[in-house]
C-alpha cells in the first residue's frame, strides 16, 4: 500500500475534505457505502456502512424445512447462484447422509463451473469497465447469456436459479442443456482469449492495476481471505482440492495462484480459474457419457419429492409428497459444517439441527462479508480511482455481504 | 498432504488443556471440543502458533442460543489448519445475565467482523474489541435478533400453529 508522502496526521494545515461514496454510486455496483477522508485524491481514512440490504436469512430459515431454504441461498451471491444451491443441498445431504449418485455429482460440477464462469465474467468485465475498456464488458455478456439460456433449459429460470433439490435434480438436463453446453465450450474459448488479449498486455489496464492493492499472503490469511482473492495472494487454498465435495476428486485441473496480491494478479487468477472452469465441464461431460443417462437423483423418497402424476394415482407418492411439504420426516440431531468454493471465496454453511422440521440455528459464512472488511483498512493512502477498481476487483455482491 | 487425525489433534490439545476441555464430541468427522471463556484466548493462541498443529486460518465466528438452559449462549469458532487439512469447532457457554468473551482480533484481524455481526445478532460482548458496534442491524435497535424469544412473525397468527401439523 502506498503511503502518502506529504500528508501526516498532525499537520495543521491540511483540510480533509469528507467523501460519501455511496449507498448508491455508480462506480460502486451495489449498496456499498464507505465514508471517507480525502486529502486531494487520496484517502487518509474510511469507515465502511454494510447492512442496506440485510434480509435475516438466518432468521428466517429457523422458520423453514430444508427445502424451501434454497431459495433463501440464491438471493445471497446472485452473480453465481447455483453454486449456492447446491452447497445447501450438500449440506443437507451430509446432514442426512444422503449419498448421491456419480451422475447427480457430474450434472452438479458442470453447472457449478459455469455459475463460477459467469460470476467471473462480471467481476473482470467491470474490472476493465472501472479502469476506461466498455468493450471486453459487454462482448463477455453475451456469454452470461449463453449460460443463463443453459440454466433456463435446465430449472426454468436465470438469476434466482432455485436450481435442483435435495438428493439432485427436479428433472434431467434435456438434449438442449446439454447442445447449449457443448457450443459454449466451442464458442468460448475464443471470445475468453481475445478478452485475455484486450487486457492482460494493454498498457493502460497493467498501469491502473499492477502493484494497486497488493496483498501479501500473510494479511490475506488474517483476514480470513479465501477464493480468488487469497489464491492471488499466493496461497493455494481451494475447497474443492482441500474437501473434495461433488466427486470433485475425480477430476483433473489446477488451482492457478498469483504472487502478488494485486488486482492485475486477481484478474489473472480469474481468468485462469475459466479456463480450468472449462476443462472440468468439459470432463464431466465426457464422464457423463459413460453413466446411465435416466439417473438424475437420488433414491430418497423420504426427502425428494415424487412426480406429479405419481401424487395424483398412488397412494405412497402421495403420502410422501405430503410429509415432505408438511416437514414431518424425522431428521438427526445434530450439527454439520460444509462448505463449498463460491466464486468469492469459501461459502459455509453451519446447519445445527434439533431433529424438527426446520434448522434449529443456520449461519451462513460469507465469503464476500468476510473479504470486504479489509476494504476500509487497506484503502487508506489509496487513489481514491485505485480504491474503485479495488472494490471491483474483490468482487463483492451485496446480498451476499448483508445476507 | 499429511493429516493429522483428531485423536492425535485431541490428545496435543489435552496435554495442555486437559481440566479446561470439556464435551469432546465430533459429529460428521469436525472434532468439536468445549471450554470456558477463561481459557479460549489461550486455546486459540495454542492451536495457532503449536508448530505441528497451525490451525491458522480463522474461519467463522458465530453463535447459539438455548434458551431456559444453566448457560444459554454458546458462542462458536470454526478454524482450520490449512497445512495438515484439518478442521477444529470450538465451542464456549456463558451465562445470560453475563454475556462476555475476551476477543480474538488479538489474534486475527479477521474476527472484527465476524465478532461484530455475533454482537449484533445475540449481544455477545467481546471484550477489548476495538471497535463494538452494530453492523448489520440498524444502531438504534435495542434488541439482539437471533435470540429464541424474538419471533419471526407476528405472534398473532393462527394458521401456523403446531397443533395442525399433529405435533
């Protein structure tokens, strides 16, 4: 971090003039707001308002069965919703030790890595949109769309996926899932490396990013850093090689790590991590292949709910869809930590149950709530430009701050 | 990637906290241990600078309330020793009319957070905590949320009520 050289605390002759960046900034892409104190441009001290979105998520979901908390997880980091799903469906699954088959764990990882795609789509598109390049922004965008259209054909809906149930999917990928998929890794590729090519060498990009914000490993570690931010920083800590969740171990990529911490070493960390983001679909999808294709839960019809027209004409169909909506299958006594690789950082969730038909306490590990305390802190003797493209590059989202 | 088990994880931390640990249990594999606030600042001190151990890395902070029990107010540390790939939940009780812990951002930088959203939600008052405050929850809020005796929905209504879930 630099230091300014003229400015001290005790000088008598400065005026500090007081900056309200945000609730609602443009620059800000969310409900951040940050008080700071300026001497000209740079900032001598900041203070950081979080809370404008809060939502009592946690709250709420002692008043919940378990599966009506899904949709609670979406609406927390919703640049990437469906990673969050499927870490409360594991969740829950560990709670219930419910094993799923290889097929459920391979549709997963293809829709996690795509949900990680996006949500670095939009992190380093706006990076380059709050350093001057509109460009590599909206041309990445139509990619986001490409995977919104997948998430379409497989749940129905785009940003608040609600995307499969516990024990796995609502219904299979159809044959268009997997097209959409298959021309996404075709298409891609090209669009990535010519994004790649617009940046990583582009003068002006390495000058507003290389060396702002730098971060050393240790500070990450203290601050509880995790996901790409810590992984730039040098520290090769990733849930899904450390925890393998979603049969992530019997996959073949690599956790790219930066070395300095800075943003141009986040956005190369993210960048990099797409790559591997293919190639883990693209293996999947080739795992795939080779297992049965009219699998897509698993067999727990105490938790999964039966087909509409098995309700409407057998009578065990329908007393299980009735206990599953009413909540009255008995569930352990117990407590369970899971936590999954979000796009930010590790995402936990801490479920103790008391054998009822709701959580008797969830609390949600954030990444991005735990990441965005250090941005006060390591914002003072900042460019007040330098801590904008800082924001962007920690990639926080507001609801998954406020939760 | 070596990895230690948690009976070798228990007995490391026993041998110097043997009258301090309480409740040994370790639902889904996560060894989880109980001890008092007299001695979570040097349990945690240990279980970071132990050179075998390094339980590093902080992960969460958080906290539980049982009601109508001797100690209702349980508050929860996860960390994680990202070299030998282990997980530790630590777990301290303390009394309702005496909600106090020392804090661990002695420790960590990261706990300033993760104590303040604790404080906000269940007013667990971390002593020497530079800087207590609210942080999700509007300033002026007199009560702490999460806390069992404060309802979700309107106490008022009817059509929720267990009786008609046959419990």
């Amino acid at each position: 971090m630099r230091n300014h050289p003229v400015f001290t605390d005790n000088d008598p002759q400065t005026e500090l003039s007081t900056l309200n960046l945000g609730p609602t900034h443009p620059a800000t892409h969310g409900v951040f707001q940050n008080v700071l104190q300026l001497d000209g441009e740079r900032i001598v001290s900041g203070v950081s308002t979080i809370g404008y979105i809060h939502r009592a998520f946690e709250k709420i979901s002692e008043h919940r069965p378990f599966y009506q908390i899904t949709t609670l997880t979406d609406r927390m980091n919703y640049c990437s919703s469906p990673i969050n799903n499927m870490g409360w469906h594991m969740t829950v699954e560990k709670l219930l030790g419910i094993q799923t088959p290889k097929r459920v764990d391979y549709l997963r990882v293809i829709i996690m890595e795509l949900a990680r795609i996006s949500d670095h789509i939009i992190c380093n598109g706006v990076l380059g949109v709050d350093t001057g390049a509109f460009t590599g922004f909206l041309y990445m965008m139509k990619y986001r769309e490409d995977i919104y259209e997948i998430y379409e054909e497989i749940c129905g809906s785009r940003l608040t996926t609600n995307i499969g149930r516990i024990g796995g999917f609502e219904r299979n990928f159809n044959h268009i899932a997997f097209d959409k998929t298959r021309k996404f890794l075709t298409e891609f590729p090209k669009a990535l490396k010519e994004f790649e090519n617009l940046f990583s060498r582009n003068r002006i990009f390495v000058d507003r990013t290389k060396g702002v914000a730098a971060v050393d490993a240790e500070t990450a570690l203290s601050y509880s850093w995790t996901g790409p931010l810590l992984r730039a920083a040098g520290v090769d800590y990733d849930v899904r090689v450390m925890e393998p969740y979603s049969s992530y171990q019997d996959f073949d990529f690599e956790v790219p790590v930066g070395t300095n911490g800075d943003v141009y070493d986040r956005f190369l960390v993210r960048n990099e991590e797409m790559w591997q983001s293919m190639r883990l679909i693209e293996q999947a999808l080739a795992k795939i292949a080779k297992e049965p294709s009219d699998i897509f839960h698993a067999d727990v019809p105490d938790f999964y709910l039966p087909p509409k027209e098995e309700v409407y004409n057998n009578m065990e169909a329908l007393i299980y869809h009735f206990k599953i909506v009413m909540g009255e299958i008995p569930t352990p006594n117990s407590e369970v930590y899971h936590a999954v690789e979000g796009a930010n950082g590790e995402l936990g969730f801490y479920l103790v149950n008391d054998g009822g038909r709701t959580p008797y306490r969830l609390h949600f590990r954030r990444p991005s709530f735990i990441n965005y305390q250090m941005y006060a802190p390591m914002s003072r003797g900042m460019l007040l430009s330098d801590a904008i493209i800082n924001m962007s590059s920690l990639n926080v989202i507001a609801g998954e701050l406020d939760a | 990637m070596t990895k230690i088990t948690n009976e070798e994880l228990l007995n490391s931390i026993k041998t110097k906290f043997d009258n301090e640990v309480t409740s040994v249990t370790e639902p889904f594999g996560l060894l989880t241990i109980e001890t008092g606030r007299e001695t979570i600042i040097d349990l945690l001190t240990f279980l970071k600078t132990d050179a075998k151990l390094q339980f590093i890395f902080l992960t969460d902070i958080t906290a539980i309330h049982y009601p109508e029990t001797e100690k209702p107010i349980g508050i929860i540390y996860h960390l994680h020793s990202l070299v030998n790939n282990v997980r530790i939940r630590i777990k301290v009780f303390v009394t309702d009319g005496d909600v106090h812990i020392p804090t661990a951002t002695v420790l960590w930088n990261g706990a300033n957070w993760m104590e303040r959203e604790t404080y906000d939600f269940f007013g667990v008052v971390f002593d020497g905590h530079p800087d207590l405050r609210r942080i999700l929850n509007v300033d002026d809020m007199t009560v702490f949320p999460m806390r069992k005796e404060y309802p979700l929905e309107d106490p008022n209504r009817v059509d929720k009520r267990d009786y008609f879930f046959g419990r």
